[in-house]
C-alpha cells in the first residue's frame, strides 16, 4: 500500500455528512480499491456543536475553511460549501495555490471560475476535480473526459435539474398546476425552500456551461447560455404535448454551430419515443452525440447526498490512484475562447398556443402573419367551438429561425381577436 | 509533450480498420488530449492485400499477431482478432509477459482468461484493458471502476446484445416471427451468418461474467452464467406481454445472494415504466445498483465498428495519459471467488403460457398444481372462449421460487387438456 491519502473536508451539509459517513462506512473496501488509505484529518462548517449523525471527534477542527485548505499535512482539499464567491472562492484558491488536489460538488464556482481555476491548477501542479458539480450521481464528466476521449462530440444535452423534471412529471401526471406541485415538491424536500435558482434554470445553465467546456475543449462560458425556466410552464400546454406525442422537459443543449456556441436551457417539447421522454421524478440524464457514438445516454440522480458523496468520493479515489487528466480534456491553455450563437440564429420547430376569440378570419389573420415571416406551419388546430368565446388554437411549425418566430409572435398578439400572450416552447430534434 | 506512444494493432477487420482510421483523422485532437502522439507503427492480419480503406503503408506488417506483440518498440498491443483462445490468446499473454499494455476488445478472451491475464499483468506491470469489450460505445467498464468506486453495488444488469435486442423490437413492432425478423437482421447486417452465439445468449453471457467480475470484486465465472437466449421467444408471448403492461427483454442480470453469485442470462418481462423496457433496437444499456446513487443507467450503441473504435482508443488514451487502475478495481490477487446461486433457489414473478383444450374443470386442475407448490398466483386470463378447442391460458404469479415453478410445470404438462409444453419467462423486478 502507498501512504494514506491525507483529506480535509470544508462544509459539513448533508452532502459532507454522507461523504464522511460513507468514507467511514466503507474505508477498508476503499482502501483495497484505491491502494491506500483515504484518511480524513481535518473539517471544517459553520456550527461546530451542531448535531451530523456522524463521529467528528478524530478530525481536526476549524472554524475558517481557507485555514484547512492551508493546512500543511492536507494532500486532498474537499470544497462543500458552496456558492460562486466568498469562501468557497478562498478556499479553492488557497488549494491551489498550495499544490493540493481540490474536490469540489460546487456547480456555481466552476460555472464562473472553472477556466482560470484550471490554469492555476495546470501551473500549481493540482487536480482540479468537480464531478460532483454536473448530475451528482451520473459520472458524466468521466465519461466525456475518458470514456469518450476518441470522439468530436457533436451535441451535448440533458435534463439537468432535477426539481424541474420532478415537478413537470408530476404535472403531467396529476393534471395540476405549476404553483401546488413546486408547494408539493417543497414539502417533499425535492425543492428548496427559495426555489427561484433551480426553476428559473440557473442551476442547469451553471452545468450546461461545465458540459460545454468539457465537451468542446472551450472556455466555459457562463454568461452566454440562454436561460429560461419552467415557472410558466402550464398544465394546458403539458396536455396538449401528450395529444402532439411530445413531452415537456427543461433541457439544457449545447453545441457548436457556424455562428459560434449555442448553450440554452429552456423547456422543450420531445417526441415519446426519445430517451429522454423517459426521464422522470427527480432523474437527470445527459445524451452525448457524436460520429462514432452515434449517442450515448446516462441517467441517474442529479442530486441528494448519496450521489453527491459518490461523486466526491470517486474524484478523490481518483486523486488516491493517481488517476491525473486536463479538467477539460485538454490543458486549460489550449481552450478556445467561443463567441456566443445569437439565440435569434436558433432554427428548429415550434409550439405556439395562442387563446383567440373564436369568430370568422381569426386563422387567416395568424396565418397571414406566419406566411410573411416565412414560418411554415405543419398543424394548426382549434381546440374547441365556441362562437364569440375565447378558444385554444395550437400550432406547430417546420423548421424555422427564432428571429422571425419572435416577430410572428409579436405581431400575432397584437391582432384584437388574440386575447392573451402567446405561448411559445421550442420543439427539439433529438 | 511526452514521448510518442507506440502502438501494434492485430487484427484488421472492420474495428481495426476503423480504430486505424479514427487514429489518423483526429490525431492531433488525440495528442492534445493525451499529451503525447498516439504512434501506430505496426499491423498485423491474415490478409495482407485486402483493401481496408485506409492507408497502411507506413505501418511495419507481421503475417503473425504474436510477432508483432513481441516487438521490442511497440508499447500498447491492440487485440482485435477475437475468439476466446488460439491466437488472440497468444497475443495477449505475448503482450502481458513483455510488460507492454494490453488492449482488447475480446469478450470471450476476458471472460474465459480475464481473471488469469489480470494477475499476470499485475505482476509484469502491464495494463490491461477491455472497455470494447462490453457493450463497445457505453464506456460502463470506466464507470463501474472509476465513476461509481464509492459505491457497494447490489445489482448490475443490462441489454447485453443489440443483435437480440434489435430482433425483440422487430418482433414487437411488426408482430413477425422470429425466423423472419432473424433473417432480416442478417440481410441488414445486425446478426451474424452464424448468429448462434448472439442469439443463444452465449455473447451476453460473456459481457455479464466480465461485469460481475468487476461490479463485485471476484473471480470471473462464466461457466456459472445460466444463460437461454431469444430462439424460443413467440410473437403470441410478445403481444400478451404488451398486453399486461411489459416488454420481452433479454436481460444479463448479475447479483450476489446469500445462495452465491447470480448470473443469468434469459429473455425478460420488464414493466413498461422501467428504463430498460424503452431500449430499441440494436442499442445496450446497462444498469447499475447501489444504496449510495440508488440506479446509473447507462445507454448506447453496444457493437459497430465505431462504438467499439471509441472504446478502443479510450483504452489507448488512458494508456497514454498514465490513467490506471485494477482491470478488476481491486487487484487480482484480491478478487474472491464465489460459488454459484443454484437457478432453482431463483426467487420471482413469473408468465406462464399454457395451450389448453376448452373444458371445465382445466382451469381448477391447473389451479390445484400451483396451490400444491404453493405458487401464488397473481392473474389467470383465459384468452378466448372455444369449447373443445386449443385456448391459450395466461397466468403470472407473485413472487416464487424457480424450483417450484419448475416441478409445478412438469405437471402441468402431463394434463391430459395441455396440448403444448408450457411457456415460462421470468418477470424481472427492476
């Protein structure tokens, strides 16, 4: 056996806790798989007296995280405290630049400082590790940096937020709105107490942008992913997708098109019969796409502290086996800088449902409109026939540019027969 | 940049080909990756003057593989000439005695040798590798080691062989037989002229002895694989199997249990809301259990000559990039051996078809048998109404022991109104 890995733990969570509990649980098994023994010095969190369910008396305590991450006998800094900036930051940083390995599940640091972090890292001579950060149980990151390593990967997309698919599954399901689910889903413990960074998207955007970096070799780019969440998504809009064959899912997708990078997460429309379709509850899946590969598709939980502490266990067993690869596949020198595909360059196919006044010319208003932004319409239906009153009408469209749907939309909603704004879901090929 | 590696490639089939291919187009993508030059320097095959597509002439030629695994300049032996013993065998412990890595996309070679060739690579120092070995493009070799180490799996199962699985779906969707459906898979190219061992079960048999070996730290037992392939598999069983809310799979299914270590092999009734019962075609898939992540699942192309190219040169790149572990996560020295779970102790739900006479009194006749080997049964569909004539009867029990469900059969059969041998598929609980 080589000498024992020597690991610091900053943030004591539920994520810390299990990570701890399971290194306990499971050292001697750890120790034959990795060579060595992985053995936990020092932690650190906020409340010292608070209660974990876990032994902590072995390990050396601090009150200031950036103090562990110093520490001289640390091999392995354990980053779980989250958030963009602030401490986590520090202590990130401290690592590095002493040298350590840096295992972090923080999805928000890396989306924002992931490229000079990896720089750093390459000249300090540390691993920078944050499997836990995309899809928690999934070993995505793994997979495209190693098992995938033989290909130019076309697409990368998924479900990569398991709040949202929680509640759009259970909309489906139950025929309910998005405001009782999000409660349900708060009481279940499946969403936070303040939701607004998972369901407006923001959480899938941070690791779309860690996927794009990985899959590309480009420097990630937080601020170009096009986001939009699943608050307006409507239990009509869910119905009628099930009547089209579709589903609704909050999809992260990105990709290199002749206008540069394309990284959106917004809700999609997709056909039953694709993999995804078939992802539910709190599930998150990432389908990669490439020549040789044709697809490769991984589902698992996105979230929870049995993933996460697995995901965070594998990157230090990995730092323990002297398993070393670029965080992004290649030296973060050598990542390319992108410029960002307009989202109005996007083209695809669309749902628009729009609530009109069910009177004579209305559909050939709105269909006038379509023909001179050029936007061909595979299915116009009117939901219902009531005279005089306010009646559904769903449309779908072939292929068409973002721009000129926008403009459709705009005017649309201003003829007086239209009585609401449009709602507009992009149909995705997958 | 590191030195260049050098790399001998035995075999030159469609694999080999395109493994050769892929090296060339994106060689210097793969050295960026790797950071060193991934140097093809030699080749080897039966036929010299077969045009393959690609240009050979700067690689050095052996008319004999282990020559070429004997090379004093080649680091990295590539094994693509298949079977489980002879040549390729020859090759591999060539390879291994010299001290040089070990690439192999051979599954009978790892399933009936894997356990030997692992320690004897343990001892020269050699790598040895096998991802193209099971389910080719999903990287799940990589995953179970590396991505999911933190993790006491419980259960590992799968869609094992895309010639089966692409034969089902046939089968299913346009409710042909199997002989018709087979010989279209042949003219289509995803069955073999000799499709025996992907269609008995044999194929999977090998990919599930591999997986078990690795997803539980023992000794590879193929011999303990009960395994039944798809011949037998009726378009009347898929169509009542849709009926009752599943789908025919066949499944690899590996598990350890108090009687020993399960591994079967055999067509399965999988629920319509399981993963695995929306994988189409010639895709694989394969699932991994444990308390930490709960399920990994894991889905893409499991022959071809890419999938199997990407995982060949992922196991090149590794190489490369200095990235190793235990072919078997533990080494080889450590691996238990188990001793096989008896199929009779099996424990399940299960379908039973019966071709019976029209009569009262067949229904409690049958009834009795199962009360008497205290077989539960679940739901008893007679199909039609025929007095006198040959009706189908459709049962599934509750869970139940094989043993009895066997015994339970064999008097079924000798009824005098049982005019067929009984149907049997297990119903799988994923």
């Amino acid at each position: 056996m080589s000498a024992p890995l020597a690991i610091g733990i900053a943030g004591l969570g539920t994520v810390g806790a299990e990570t701890i509990r399971l290194l306990q649980a499971e050292a001697e098994t750890l120790a034959r798989r990795c060579g060595r023994v992985v053995d936990v010095r020092a932690v650190s969190a906020r409340d010292r007296d608070r209660d974990r369910g876990i032994d902590l008396s072995s390990y050396r305590w601090y009150n200031a995280a950036p103090d562990l991450a110093a520490a001289g006998d640390i091999d392995v800094v354990v980053e779980l405290i989250g958030g963009a900036d602030g401490v986590a930051l520090d202590v990130a940083e401290t690592a590095i630049a002493a040298g350590k390995a840096l295992v972090t599940a923080n999805k928000a640091l890396i989306a924002h400082h992931g490229t000079s972090l990896a720089e750093r890292a390459e000249r300090t001579g540390s691993a920078l590790c944050f499997e836990a950060g995309v899809a928690a149980g999934i070993p995505v990151l793994k997979v495209l940096r190693e098992g995938l390593v033989a290909n130019r990967l076309g697409r990368v997309y998924g479900i990569l937020n398991g709040t949202c698919n929680y509640i759009l599954t259970e909309m489906e399901r139950t025929g309910r709105g998005f405001d009782a689910v999000l409660r349900e889903a708060q009481d279940k413990g499946y969403a936070e107490a303040e939701p607004d960074f998972d369901i407006d998207g923001v959480d899938a955007a941070h690791k779309l942008a860690i996927l794009a970096g990985l899959a590309f070799g480009i420097r990630i780019d937080f601020a170009g992913v096009y986001t939009q969440g699943v608050r307006h998504v409507s239990a009509v809009d869910i119905g009628f997708a099930r009547d089209l064959g579709f589903r609704i899912k909050l999809l992260g997708i990105a990709r290199l098109t002749e206008h540069g990078l394309e990284q959106r997460v917004h809700p999609c429309m997709v056909r039953l019969d694709t993999p995804l379709a078939h992802v539910d509850g709190t599930f998150n899946a990432v389908v990669a796409e490439g020549p040789a590969i044709d697809r490769v598709v991984l589902e698992g939980l996105g979230a929870g502290a049995g993933p996460t502490a697995s995901a965070v266990i594998a990157d230090i067993l990995d730092v323990a086996r002297g398993v070393r690869t670029p965080a992004f596949s290649v030296p973060a020198t050598d990542l390319a800088a992108c410029s960002t595909a307009p989202m109005e360059c996007h083209t695809g196919p669309y749902y628009v449902r729009l609530s009109v006044v069910d009177r004579p010319g209305v559909i050939a208003d709105i269909s006038a409109i379509f023909r001179d932004e050029k936007l061909s319409i595979e299915s116009l239906i009117q939901r219902g026939r009531a005279p005089g009153e306010v009646v559904s009408v769903v449309l779908t469209t072939h292929d068409c540019e973002e721009a000129g749907m926008r403009r459709a939309l705009t005017a649309v909603e201003k003829l007086a027969a239209v009585t609401e704004s449009p709602v507009m879901i992009r149909i995705e090929h997958l």
